[in-house]
C-alpha cells in the first residue's frame, strides 16, 4: 500500500469514528485531536487501521507523534 | 487438588453521586462522550472517615464466618491508597475482622494489577499446604483522589473487593499454569503523592492495549493456540472505565475479520454484563476484575457451573495478565443472595456541591497529624447513611495514630 493510500485510510477511519467529519478536509499536518477525536476516538482509528494493514506495532510509541503525517510515516515504515 | 475463590464479595461505600448530574454541573464534560464511550452511569463518594482500612474491613466482615477465621493462615490487601508508608493495612485488617495470631500478613502494591498477583501468590501457597482446611484472604481496598474538574473526573470512585481462596473454589476455580503475563516499564498512570493521582490518558490506553496483546500470545505459548470465541462463554476485562472493555474486546476479536456492528454484538452478548456495577460504583482500581466477575454471575442469564471465562488484569506501570478459569458449583447462587444490586441502590445520593465538599474535606484529612470526625456536612452524611449500620469508620487521628470504631 502506497503512503497516500494508507494516508487515505486513516482520513477514511476518522470520519468512520469522530462526528461531523464527513465533509471536513482533513489536514495531516494537524493532530486528530484537532478534529474532536477523544482519546478512546484516536485508539479506535489507530486500532482499525492497524487491523486493515495487518501489522502490529508497540502502541505506545504512537503517543510520541505530533501529527497524523507522523501517524502514516510510522504506518508507512512499519508496512513496508 | 482444585484451588480458586470460594468467597467474593464488595464493599462499595454508602454515598453516590449520579454522573448526569456531575456533567450537568460541568461546561467541559460532554454529556454523549461520558455516556457512550466512558459509560458511567454513578460513582461511589467517600467521605473523610471511610479510608483504605474501612473499606477492606467492610468488605472482608460481611463474608467472614467464625470458622473461616480459624482457617485463615495469608491475609493480603492489595491497595494504591494506603494511608501509611510502613504500617500495612492488612495489619488494622487483621485486628478488625478478629483473625488469629498465627497469620502472615502483608501489604503490596502494583497500582491496578496488585491483588490478581497477590491471588496468584496465595494459590501458590495453598497448593503447598498439607491441610487442606487452610484458607488465604485476599483484599483490594482503593478509592479514587480528588479529581475536581479534571477530564477524567466521570471515571472516580473506589471500593473493597473480599476474596477467600481455598481448595473450595465456590465461585472460580483456575489452572495456576493456564496464564500467560507480560511487563514494561512505563509512567503511565502513578500516585506520585498521597494527594496526587496522574492520568496520562493516551498512553495508558496504548499500554492496556499492548499488555493485552503481549499477555495473551504469552497464554497461548504456554498452553496452545485457543480459539478466543469458542473457547470462553464470557470475557472479563480490567476496566479503568466501563468503556474499555470494549476496546479491549475488539482488539482480541480483530483476528476474527468481524463488522464493526458484529464486534460489538459479541461485546453485548459476552461482555457487557460483567460491567453493570462498575458502570454504578466507578473506578475499582486493582479490585476491577473481580468486581467484574461478580457483576457477571449477578447479571448473566446464559451462564452456569463449569463455564470457561477469560479475565485480563492490567496494572498501570505496568502489568498485564490474563487467564482462565472455571465457574464454581455455587457461584450464581451465592453471589446472588448478596443481594447487591440493593445494597448500591441504597447508597445515599449526594448533591454535586455536597460531593465537591466532601472531596475537599477528604483530600485535607490525607496525611493529617490530628483529625477529628467533626463538621456538619460529615455529620450530616454520617447521621443519612452510617449511623447504626455497624460499618467501620475512622473516628480520630491523634499525633498520626488512627483510630477507629463501629458505626
């Protein structure tokens, strides 16, 4: 899976899981908190994008990432 | 030789607050969020004269009969609320529930994990004895630190929960070798003071999460691949709030290839009746899982004698193991003549300014060189729902020496 695919996937699961996302652009720059996710909202879309891409990962290294870009790149690496 | 609970019960305190009304009093809590992803309905409140010791006691006395106390050889109170460094609680708990001299004792501490160690210890123990008569009480005794206008706030509570281990495992007998557990080092969630309780919410939940996973691919290396549904009628998870167990129970069905609708079917049918109390009495700390198992047998009606259930218990720091057992002969029948479900409808409900009052008076007691039982909101609470109900109370602290009497 290309980086903007699975960078789709993750816009894809936020607007599944934080409400009235629907028509919102999603900037990756910014943090899902950003958007409203809650905590349990953040571990929800984490959790599922992780299922989708059959990969599992220390989570709590991701309570290190800024933003939903560094969300992808460590997605992105740990895919490949 | 078959070991497991043979008692269980909890103490859950006399006064609640309802969390609509706490929400209602509280611009920054979302009424949608608190009720459908952190899932509290109540929370127990603890006035300045309940403490760790109360509560252990209240728990332990009310499943104590004379003859256990002669066969009651390991008493352990797991807590993260102790109320004195070096003095253990389980010392006050001994004198106070009347159990003999020849008695080991102790104290430990492993925030929210503690107790499931210390049960696993003291099964340990009894698979070593040459009497069979023995028996090990076994208690989780914690409440919640003042969260006044914090995020976390819904989530507070507390509460006792009293395990007797035997050779009679009444209510669940389990394989001590039938348990997989795993550990990294992580602050997470800590009591840095013995007035300050830190939440780094992100985090914890990540490290529920990766527990989860290293403490059941460890269970399944020790006795062989399982199929997670088949295998056990109900699922009990530690629950730091009622809502994640569903998490938890997601994260273990993802294997599946379940629908989201589907996932949360299966959480309906072999979940959510383990967390009716806990949605009632909030946090129970290290005592969670077993005031889970207890919330199953009251409420399950699809569950019966020598049913499998799995049970995760996670301590923030942390720890997390999960293991297996059976139900016990007279579980259901003896859970359910405790008759619970009243003893938490009775609990006397506070006004939020009476309960944001309570928390004050409480958090200025903690560490208190002199305390007096004295003021007229405590009075009042007291006289509304102690008075004559024969519950330990703290009646006085003196140069630091706690003292206590019946209510």
């Amino acid at each position: 899976m290309t980086r903007d695919e699975i960078l789709d996937l993750v816009i894809n699961n936020m607007k599944l899981n934080v409400d009235d996302l629907e028509d919102t652009e999603i900037d990756p720059t910014k943090a899902m908190a950003d958007y409203g996710a809650s905590s349990l909202d953040i571990v929800e879309i984490v959790n599922t994008t992780l299922r989708k891409l059959k990969v599992k990962l220390p989570r709590t290294e991701l309570a290190q990432l800024k933003n939903i870009n560094d969300l992808v790149d460590l997605l992105v690496n740990t895919a490949s | 030789m078959t070991i497991g609970i043979e008692k269980l019960t909890v103490y859950a305190g006399r006064l609640r607050l309802d969390i609509p009304d706490l929400v209602a009093a509280r611009d920054a809590l979302d009424a949608a969020y608190v009720q459908t992803q952190l899932m509290c309905e109540q929370r127990s409140v603890y006035p300045p004269f309940e403490d760790a010791v109360t509560l252990a006691v209240n728990a332990a006395k009310a499943i104590l009969t004379p003859e256990d106390l002669e066969s009651i050889a390991l008493l352990i109170v797991g807590t993260e609320s102790a109320v004195d460094c070096g003095k253990p609680v389980s010392t006050w708990v001994h004198r106070l529930c009347g159990l003999k001299a020849n008695c080991r004792n102790f104290e430990v501490k492993h925030a929210c994990y503690g107790t499931t160690g210390a049960l696993k210890m003291a099964s340990a123990w009894l698979a070593t004895q040459n009497d069979p008569t023995k028996k090990a009480l076994i208690i989780n005794s914690d409440l919640s630190r003042k969260f006044l206008n914090t995020p976390y706030e819904p989530t507070g509570g507390g509460c006792a929960v009293a395990m007797l281990v035997s050779q009679t495992p009444e209510i669940l007998e389990f394989d001590l070798n039938r348990v997989g557990y795993w550990t990294s080092e992580i602050s997470d969630t800590f009591r840095p003071t013995s007035k300050t309780e830190i939440f780094n919410g992100q985090i914890s939940l990540y490290s529920y999460l990766d527990a989860l996973d290293g403490a059941y691919q460890h269970y399944e290396k020790t006795i062989g691949s399982v199929d997670y549904d088949a295998a056990f009628k109900k699922h009990i998870y530690h629950a730091p709030f009622p809502g994640m167990p569903l998490q938890a129970h997601r994260n273990q069905l993802s294997g599946l290839g379940l629908s989201k609708k589907a996932a949360i079917a299966n959480f309906e049918q072999k979940v959510s009746d383990s967390l009716v109390f806990a949605k009632r009495i909030g946090m129970a700390y290290g005592g969670s899982t077993f005031l889970n198992l207890l919330s199953l047998l009251n409420t399950a009606e699809d569950l019966q004698a020598g049913d499998e259930i799995s049970i995760f218990a996670y301590g923030s720091g942390c720890q997390g193991e999960f293991y297996s057992g059976t139900i016990g002969e007279n579980a259901i029948a003896q859970v359910r003549s405790l008759n619970l479900e009243n003893t938490l409808a009775a609990r006397h409900l506070l006004t939020v300014e009476d309960y944001e009052n309570l928390e004050l008076l409480r958090e200025q007691s903690i560490d208190a060189q002199t305390w007096q039982r004295e003021h007229p909101l405590i009075d009042k609470v007291y006289a509304a729902a102690y008075d004559g109900q024969e519950l330990l109370v703290l009646e006085s602290v003196q140069d630091y020496q706690r003292s206590y009497q019946w209510s």
